[in-house]
C-alpha cells in the first residue's frame, strides 16, 4: 500500500516537473542546493565543536630544551647538538666522518645576481 503511495507520488511529481519551465526548475533547484548547502555546513560545524569537545589539550607539559648546538663535526665543521652521537659516539649525519665531500658553489648567474642584488623596478618586482 506504501509503495504503491509513493509510486503515485514519484508519478505526480514526474508530471509536475516535467510541466514546469526551465526557469522554475533553475529556482526549484537553486533552492534545493541552498538546503542542502547550509545542512552540510550545519553538520561540519556540530562535527567540529563534538572534536573540540572530544580533543584533550594537555597542559602539564614540560618545556624542553635541546640546549645550544656546541658540537661540531671534524671533517666539514658541521653543528650538531650533543645528543646527537650515533652509536660509536660519533657526529656521521653530515658527511660520513669526511667521506662525503661536495662540490663548491659555482658562481650566480649573472641575471640571477642582478635581479637578487640591484634595487631597479624589475628586480624589485623579482625579489
Ligand atoms: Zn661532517
């Protein structure tokens, strides 16, 4: 009986929108987009106040302190924490106590320099 009703009205409202002009189905549908907007927003809002809700904001956390990077690397001089000693008691994630040597900087580009360098509009405009 409930579904021959709701076949009755899937058929009257095929009639009634089959009827209607492009315009009333634009407004109809703009409508229906506009509900359907602020439902989900309404349902993100509810889920992100419920996570706030939720979330525990711990508040006896110790503050810590690494201290000042005072080690330095033998071989390429690089700064290193001192807790930072792998396990033979070496500093090894720069270069491999020395084994690991990289090529020097070659020389800017001379438009890179300018437009990096130079106070003109155009290197302004870069920088
Ligand atoms: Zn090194």
């Amino acid at each position: 009986m409930s579904s021959l009703r709701t076949a009755e009205y899937n058929l009257l409202r095929r009639e009634q929108c089959a009827k209607e002009s492009q315009v009333e189905r634009f407004y109809r549908r703009s409508a229906r987009n506009t509900s359907d907007r602020l439902r989900r927003n309404r349902a993100r809002s509810e889920q992100q106040m419920a996570n706030r809700m939720n979330s525990r904001v711990e508040t006896d956390v110790s503050e810590h302190d690494c201290a000042m990077m005072t080690e330095i690397c033998n071989f390429c001089q690089a700064l290193y924490w001192r807790n930072e000693l792998n396990f033979s008691n070496k500093y090894t994630k720069c270069c491999h106590d020395g084994k690991v040597r990289l090529p020097n900087l070659t020389e800017t580009p001379v438009l890179l320099k300018e437009l990096l360098t130079n106070n003109s509009l155009e290197a302004r405009n870069y920088q």
